[in-house]
C-alpha cells in the first residue's frame, strides 16, 4: 500500500516538474517559481550593492544554468561585451546581452525588478555596466564575467585593465532586454503571487524551485511515515 501510493507519487513527479505551474493565490514563496528558463541551478549576482562592482564578479555556469542579476541603486546595467572591447556592445550576430536600466531607489535594496539570463554555451561572457554618473561605470571597473577562459591571458582582471582606458560605457541601441528576461518581484525580492511579469520574445520554460522540491519531499517523508 506504501509503496504503490510511493509509485504514484513518483509517477507523478514528471508531471509536476514538466508542467507550467501558475499559483492561483498567495501561495507561500517556496512554491512559487523563482526564475523561467530551461532547467538548472540557479545563480543570483548582485549589481550594485558593494559600490560599482558585481558580486560575484566572476560566475561559473553550466549549459542550461539561470543567473539572476539583481540591481541595488541607483541605476545600473547589464550589457554584453567581447573581451577586446570592453564597455562596448559585443559584435555578436544574434541580440547580445542587454538588461536595460533598473533602477532602485530604496538604499540597501534591490529594485523590484530582476533580470534574468539562461546560459547557452560553455563560452565566457563578458559584461559591463552601461551607466555613465559620476563617471563611465564600466571604466571604473563594473564588470563582469561568465565562465572566464581556465587558462590564457584573457581574465577579469585583464578586460577590467582594458574597460580602464576606455573612459566610456556605451549603451547599446538596441531596445532592452535582449539575451534575457525581466522580471517583477516584490520588494522583498520574492516572486508576487501570480506569474512574474516577462518582457522578452525567448522561449522560455518555467522551473521549479528548490523550494517545490522540499515540498514534495516532505509529502514523501508525510507518506512514508
Ligand atoms: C492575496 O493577498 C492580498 C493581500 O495581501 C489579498 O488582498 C488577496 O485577497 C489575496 N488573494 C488570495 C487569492 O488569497
Ligand atoms: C537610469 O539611467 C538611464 C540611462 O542613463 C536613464 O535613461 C534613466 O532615466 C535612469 N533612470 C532613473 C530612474 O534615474
Ligand atoms: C518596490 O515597489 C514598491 C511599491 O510597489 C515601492 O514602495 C518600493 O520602493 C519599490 N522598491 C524599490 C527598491 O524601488
Ligand atoms: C573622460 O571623459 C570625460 C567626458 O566624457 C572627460 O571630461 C574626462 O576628462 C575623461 N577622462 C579621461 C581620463 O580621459
Ligand atoms: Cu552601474
């Protein structure tokens, strides 16, 4: 009996896992979904909250993995760039990554709105912050990198020393957010009780969070007890 209910359970998980959940009403926020996108951990980088920095500036990600940029004030960016030209757009085909400005008023606090990118390839991504007051954030060393090289002399340090003698931090022309989404939060930087808002024309799936996963193992443990 335990075990054909445990079966059932388990038989169900794909479902659970595979479907779009949309929480009718102010569920807890561990049920709720904490980003979109294909499935994989999920990273949060800090824009802003330790001065004209990233925290961390430097992100190891899997295909598949989802990082999270959160902006604390008052004013920043997320803009792709090739390690040869920092603080430029990078020249790539397809739309590179571009978050727009999200700005937070509120000292100490992220801004209600987060944006989000799915990384497609094991290559690095280079980034910058496109806000140009006091000074060019990203010559003053606002940047950042995904999956540097493991070796060679393309490091964070090396396009920082280059972003140093640009003296600039272009804006893209393109209309954000390109490369990723944007989504609302509340305050408290937990997703609001219904599906997050999205601005973005990528495919994306939705993923559950660690909390769903706690949840349902906690009915495993309620069923096996
Ligand atoms: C959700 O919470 C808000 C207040 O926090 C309340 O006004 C609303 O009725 C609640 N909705 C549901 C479905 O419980
Ligand atoms: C943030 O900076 C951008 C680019 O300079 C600007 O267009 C926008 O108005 C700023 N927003 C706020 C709230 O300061
Ligand atoms: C988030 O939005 C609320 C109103 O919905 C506002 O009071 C608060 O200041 C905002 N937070 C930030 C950091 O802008
Ligand atoms: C950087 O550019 C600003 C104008 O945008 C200029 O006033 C400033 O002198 C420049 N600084 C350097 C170090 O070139
Ligand atoms: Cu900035």
């Amino acid at each position: 009996m335990i075990s054909s209910t445990f079966a059932l359970v388990l038989a169900a998980l794909p479902l659970a896992f595979g479907a779009h959940y949309y929480p009718a009403g102010n569920a807890t926020s561990s049920y709720l979904p904490t980003a979109t996108g294909s499935a994989g951990p999920v990273q949060t980088v800090s824009v802003g909250k330790n001065g004209l920095t990233f925290t961390p500036d430097t992100v190891s990600a899997k295909i598949g993995d989802e990082i999270v940029f959160e902006f604390f004030p008052k004013n920043h960016s997320i803009v792709q760039a090739d390690f040869n030209n920092p603080c430029n757009p990078a020249a790539a085909a397809d739309s590179i990554i571009f978050s727009g400005f999200i700005p937070s008023a509120a000292p100490g606090r992220p801004a209600n709105q987060t944006f989000t990118i799915t990384v497609k390839d094991d290559k690095p991504i280079w980034l910058y912050c496109a806000a140009l007051l006091p000074k060019p954030h990203c010559s003053v060393g606002m940047v950042a990198v995904i999956n540097p090289p493991k070796q060679g002399p393309n490091t964070l340090d090396a396009f920082r020393l280059l972003a140093a003698k640009t003296n600039t931090s272009t804006v893209p022309a393109t209309p954000p957010p390109t490369g990723g989404h944007v989504e609302t939060v509340t305050p408290s930087g937990t997703p609001t009780g219904g599906r997050p808002a999205e601005f973005t024309g990528a495919a994306s799936s939705f993923v559950v969070s660690s909390g769903v996963v706690g949840g349902i193992m906690a009915v495993f443990a309620g069923i096996m007890l």
